[in-house]
C-alpha cells in the first residue's frame, strides 16, 4: 500500500512537471516573433487599380492590408517602376505566404549580398591594384596611345581626365575642331584628336552628312570602344543593358589617348589606305608611344601594304605598333602579317551571358540571351510545329501569326535556316518569346531584339521531347539578364579569329598572340541605336562588342604598361616579351581549344599564347630585333629595289653579307612531302638577358609524335644584365610526321622564369 502510495505521488509528480514544460513551450511559441527578412516582390501591374496614382500607393495598400499588416514606413524599401514592377521590403514569412497567394504576385526573391566586379577582362588578365603591372606601371602614366579607327565619343565617362597625370611635354598633337567637335573636347585624357578624309572623299566624294561627322566625333562606336579598351578611365556601373555590370576600365588607364579618325561611313563602307596612312604619319609626327590599328586592307606584299610600310616606320621611331589579325576565322587568313608589327588574334573570357526557362514539368535549361530588358515571362503556352517541318524549324515564311500569338516558340535546329533565319521568322510573326537551339550560335548581341534564348541541341532535345509529350505543354517561366562567371573551358581561340600561317609571308609564326576578343564590354557612341526591340530604338553607353578589334587595344594597352615599366625597351623587346610569357593552357589544366569545336588548337591558331601581363613585366630574356634586321629580313624576300624603296622609303639601304633568320621570338619550319628524309632545319637565335645579372638558363624542349627538336648548347650561363647569349635550334621531322607539327622551347632559371617559344613545322 504504502508502495502503491509513493508511486502515485511520484506519477502526479512527474506528471505536473511534464504538464508545465509543455505549458511553456506553448507560451514561448506563442510569444517568440517571427523573423523579418528582405524579399524582392514582382508583381503584375496589370492587377494595379486605376484608383491608385502610383506603383507605390499600390504596393503600400497591398502590405497595409495583409490579415498581418505591414508598417509600410518602416519596412517598404523601394517600390520598383523601371528595372522590375514590384517591391522590395522586410516581411515575415508568414506575410510573404500571404502575398504569394494574391493573382497579382509573380515571383519572389530573397536579399542576395554580392562583391564588387570589375568588366572583367582586366580580373581575366590577372590585373590588380596592389600588386603586379599595374602599380609598377603607375597604370601606364606619361604613356600616350595613338589610336586609328572611326573617331571618338569625348563625352563619354571613360574619357574623364579625372586622376589623370598632365599632358607630356614632348606632346606635339592637337585637337582640331569641326562637325560637333571642339578642341575643348579634350583634356588630359583625350589629349589628341585629328581626322583624315582626303582619301575616301576622292575616290566616293563627300562623306554621308547624316551618318558622319566631318570631325574626329565617332560615328560608328568602333573608335570609342577600342579607345576606352586600351586607356579608359575608370567608370563604375557601366552594362550593356545590364549585363556585365561593373567597373570599366581600360588596360592602361593612366595612359593618354590620341584619336586618329581615319574610317568613314560612305555608301561603299570602305576608307582609303591612303587616309590610314597619313593619320599614321600624323601619329609619328605627333608622337606617340604605342598606335593601335583596328582595321586592314586585303594581304598583299609589303611593299604594297602601306600599314606595313607606316609600321615599320613607327617601329623605327620606337614606337610600338599592335594591329588585329582579322576576323576571317580560317586558315592562311591572317591580316597586318609583317614581323615589325605585333599581331593580334582573339580569345574567349570565362563569362556567359544567359536567360533561364523552366518548363512546365519543373525541369530547367540554361541557354544564351543577351535580350536588353528585364522582363519575366510566366505561365505561357508553348508552340512547336511538330506535325509541320517547316514550322518545326521556323523556316521563313513558314509561321503563321495566329497560331503562335502570346505563345513561347520553339525552333528546332536544322542546316536548311541559321538562328538569325530563325530570330527574323519569329520577329516576322511577332512571337511572343523564342527557344532556338544550336551548338554554333553566331549571333549578335544586337540580334537578340526579341525575348529568346539559345540552347545547346541537348538541352533542346529535352525541352522538344517535352513539348511533344505533354498534353498542357507551357512555359512556366523565363527570365533573362544573367551574367555568370568562371565559364569553362577558356580561354578559347574565338570562331572568328583569323588564322596562320600567313598567307604574305608563312615564314613568320602569325598570330603573335591571343587576348580578350569576344563580349568585351567597352564605351561606345551612344547617338545610334544599338539594337531595335518592338517600337522602341535602345541606345546605350556601353556596349558589348567582338572582333580581332577588341583583342587589338588590350595589347595595346599592356604594352603601354610595359613602355611605362621600361622606356628603355625596343618594340621588339616589348613583343618578345608579350609572347615568352604567353600561356598555351586553359582554366581546365589542359591545352587551348578552338571556340564551338572544343578541338585542341596549335600555334597557328593562337600564335605563342594568351596574353599575360603580369609575367610580360619580368620575362628573364627578351629576344630583340634591331632595324638593319627587318632589312636583312627584306633582303631575303629578293625584293627589287623598287620595292625596297617603297617599304623602307629611302633611297639607300645595306644588306648583310650573311643571310640569317629573323631574331623572332617563335619558329615555323615548312617542308615538302615530297622532300626527301631527312627533313632538317636549324635556326639561331641571340637571346638578351634583361634579369637577375648572374642567370643560368637551361632548355627544355617539347615535342609532338614525329618532331624531334634539339637545342645546343642546351645551357646559357649569363654573368651580367644585357648580356647576350645565342643558340641553335635544330628541327627534326619524320616520314611520319603529319600536316602540322609543333612544340615548344622554353628556357628556365633559378630565378623561375620561363621563356616560352613556339616551334611549328608544315609538312605539306
């Protein structure tokens, strides 16, 4: 009993403690506040009421009146009118159910935190403000870049001459006035700006008035874009319409600028060689340290090509000459080929711009879209022209308006229509968004004037199969404006860029080297439109551009860094130093590809590699070239002497007794197929020490399967700065050796420099 007794009063013990635990849980809930957050809201303004005024009155209604309200004082944030339709504030989650619940929400998206970003080629270069080129160059201080191309925008931020040095003394350019130009356009920054229409305006007449400018004012974006790549300021929050968003800056923002407009809009599109010339001319007499050419006239001889001959001229001077190899993309293509001047091919950064679909069955695609607005499509039906195969592909004419009103289209791939075919149909029929599918897009960034993205076929397959299958098939959602880093693999070897070996003269290894050619983000004129989308003309800033154009002026820039590092050094040093520190190995650890092929590229492809600006600054060895060398060089052409007047513009000259190779800092051997075994050729080259005075280099060769490369001596032991040193390179190849072969020289020091060259042999 008493046993029994002490259990009872033990259980009513335990039991009340029990009772008041869960009594105090209870009331903890019930008295714990929910946690506010920061949402961003989108909402459907078509549900606004007419009785409210504002977006704003709207928004604040809609939170006043939650079964919860929200005290719209304090926890609206920012009610959006332009970017997105919506709100942003804090809510509980409780809240934030509710108004997910109203037909009027559309999306939600939690408080994201990011970091600042640069435009992103010069992160994508290694360049930093506290370490490496930049500081050491004082960001290319007193250096002033001639560039040649269609004019400049003044206005334009990137121009601003804020923080920038005063202008050098032994500047002799000027600024001369004309159409909506005035001297007082320039500044510290655009120190110089002349235009050059003599030419063109004898051979097609008078330059258009509606499309030009009789001044240096750009007319086409070009001039502004490639100036504001090699030595713009810096401007924060520059985009193309959002995408890329960041801080431009050029490659050598302290570095002045000189504009030389020598390209014209004309009905024909062409400008006269002759106009080139002599704003190159002007540059020289002016006095410029680097000139930055854009353009190009069809290959011919040097003795013809007068870029080639205004070139060597400069290069005499010291004046570094950088130009674009063109935008050809195949083999024997390359432009600006002559071994004086630095020739520059383009490569992809390790960016993507991107909009997202979601379909209906919850399954998401990424795909490219560089549509300008930030809208967001939702719950849309979807069209594919499954039983139709012309409509399947969206084949011109093909689409009929009616049955794809407010409908996502779907354009299957096919070799009968290009995505640009494609994106015209759509625009034809007024699509109300369009999925295209391709794994080789050459679109534009201005072709994207319609809501639509690009898939690769894979991803394409998929949403095909799903819109075959489903009975309700739709579009759950689209957004656009996406900007992702860390792209692999890359750099690649842009589609476009032009190719070796040259077709003037295949004994000098063209391209030089590879740099940022493809989505660059730079200034452009913002007086025309960039691209048309429904009634409205866009203009803009700052622009997204690609070419050789865009790979051109990074050059140009890092080689004003270096002139500013080292004043001392020839053009040729400068160049030999760009490509001996050159890399030949991509984001994924392996060798650089070529864009859409993913196919391991060679030399002739991206010369002696992608630019890297930092190890330019300290190569180890340089390999110079001094003027009576390109003479030498065009002796051995057996040039007349016509022709030798004509490139080296004097009337005397001296060959060397001995006949020996360009001191270029890469090799191309070219053979026969039908030469007999076996097939040898040696090269000597002199190397200078420009490092640490008491230097031992070794040498280490890389071959491909049927290429067999020695080095003698294999040591160069160097005791002072400047020394040279010389050596032999002997290529070897056998029967079985393919097309194209090709390897590398690197020579390497205690100090860790490598210095990289190149060796191609054809095997024709």
């Amino acid at each position: 009993m008493t046993r029994r007794m002490n259990f009872y009063s033990y259980s009513l013990f335990v039991l009340s403690w029990l009772l008041l635990l869960l009594l105090l849980e209870i009331k903890n809930a019930m008295s714990e506040p929910e946690e506010y957050k920061t949402y961003i809201v989108r909402m459907d303004h078509s549900h606004k009421s007419a009785s409210f005024s504002t977006h704003e009155l709207w928004h604040r209604s809609t939170l006043r009146s939650l079964s919860n309200p929200v005290d719209d004082e304090e926890m609206l944030l920012y009610s959006y009118n332009h970017i997105i339709h919506g709100f942003s504030a804090r809510l509980t989650s409780s809240q934030l159910s509710e108004i997910e619940k109203s037909p009027a929400h559309l999306a939600t998206y939690q408080e994201s935190f990011g970091k600042l970003f640069t435009t992103h080629s010069l992160k994508f270069l290694g360049l930093k403000h506290n370490s490496g080129l930049w500081p050491a160059a004082s960001y290319g201080d007193g250096v002033i870049i001639g560039v040649l191309d269609t004019g400049i925008w003044p206005e334009s931020e990137s121009f601003s001459d804020k923080g920038m040095p005063p202008v050098p003394n032994r500047w002799k350019g000027k600024c001369e006035n004309g159409t909506a130009f005035s001297p007082s356009a320039c500044n510290k920054k655009l120190i110089g700006a002349r235009s050059f229409s003599k030419g063109i305006q004898a051979a097609v007449g008078n330059t258009s008035k509606e499309l030009d400018y009789d001044s240096p004012r750009d007319f086409d974006g070009h001039g502004t874009h490639t100036s504001s790549t090699a030595a713009g300021n810096h401007v924060l929050g520059a985009s193309h319409f959002g995408y890329a968003r960041g801080t431009a800056s050029g490659i050598a923002p302290h570095a002045h600028i000189a504009m030389y407009k020598v390209m014209w809009k004309t009905d024909s599109g062409n400008s006269a060689a002759s106009d080139v010339l002599a704003g190159m001319d002007q540059a020289i007499a002016d006095g410029v340290d680097i000139m930055s050419l854009s353009l190009g006239f069809d290959q011919t001889p040097y003795f013809n090509d007068l870029i080639a001959i205004a070139s060597l001229s400069a290069v005499e001077k010291g004046i570094v000459v950088v130009c674009a190899a063109g935008n050809d993309g195949g083999r024997n293509s390359t432009y600006n080929g002559a071994p004086w001047i630095t020739t520059i091919g383009a490569g992809t950064l390790d960016r993507s711009f991107t909009a997202t679909v979601t379909l209906g069955n919850g399954f998401n695609f990424e795909g490219t879209s560089y549509f300008p607005e930030s809208i967001y499509i939702t719950n849309s039906p979807v069209y594919y022209g499954k039983d139709d195969a012309n409509k399947a592909i969206c084949y011109m004419g093909a689409l009929d308006s009616k049955e794809i009103a407010g409908k996502v289209v779907i354009c299957e791939n096919s070799s009968k229509i290009d995505i640009y075919g494609q994106m015209e149909e759509l625009d034809r029929v007024s699509a109300h968004a369009g999925i295209l599918m391709t794994d080789r897009s050459d679109l534009d960034p201005e072709d994207y004037y319609i809501p639509s993205l690009v898939l690769p076929t894979s991803s394409g397959m998929l949403v095909r199969e799903y819109v075959v299958n489903a009975s309700n098939a739709e579009i759950r959602s689209m957004r656009f404006m996406f900007t992702s880093l860390g792209i692999k693999p890359a750099p690649q070897v842009a589609d476009f860029s032009s190719r070796g070996p040259d077709p003037i003269n295949p004994i000098v290894l063209k391209p030089d080297i590879i740099a940022p050619g493809v989505d660059v983000l730079a200034a452009v004129a913002p007086n025309r439109a960039f691209i048309e989308t429904g009634n409205y003309k866009l203009v803009t800033d700052y622009a997204l551009y690609a070419g050789t154009s865009m790979a051109a002026p990074h050059v140009a820039g890092v080689a004003a860094l270096l002139k500013a590092v080292h004043p001392e050094w020839s053009p040729a040093a400068i160049r030999s130093a760009m490509m001996t520190t050159a890399y030949t190995i991509n984001n994924n650890g392996t060798a650089l590809t070529n864009q859409f092929l993913d196919l391991p590229g060679t030399p002739l492809d991206y010369g002696a590699g992608h630019i890297n600006p930092n190890k330019a600054m300290d190569p180890g060895l340089i390999y110079d070239i001094e003027f009576q060398d390109y003479i030498d060089f065009l002796c051995s052409l057996d040039y007349n002497d016509a022709q030798m007047r004509a490139v080296l513009r004097q009337s005397q000259w001296n060959c060397s007794q001995e006949r020996t190779e360009l001191n270029y800092p890469s090799f191309i051997a070219i053979f026969s197929k039908d030469d007999s075994s076996p097939k040898v050729k040696n090269f000597t080259r002199v190397v200078t020490n420009i490092g640490d005075d008491k230097s031992i280099y070794k040498a280490v060769a890389r071959t491909s399967s049927g290429m067999t490369i020695t080095v003698k001596p294999p040591t160069l032991t160097f005791t002072e700065k400047y020394q040279k040193q010389s050596f032999v390179l002997n290529v070897e190849i056998d029967d079985e050796a393919p097309e194209v072969v090709f390897g590398y020289v690197k020579w390497t020091d205690q100090y860790s420099h490598i210095v990289s060259s190149p060796i191609v042999v054809l095997n024709f």
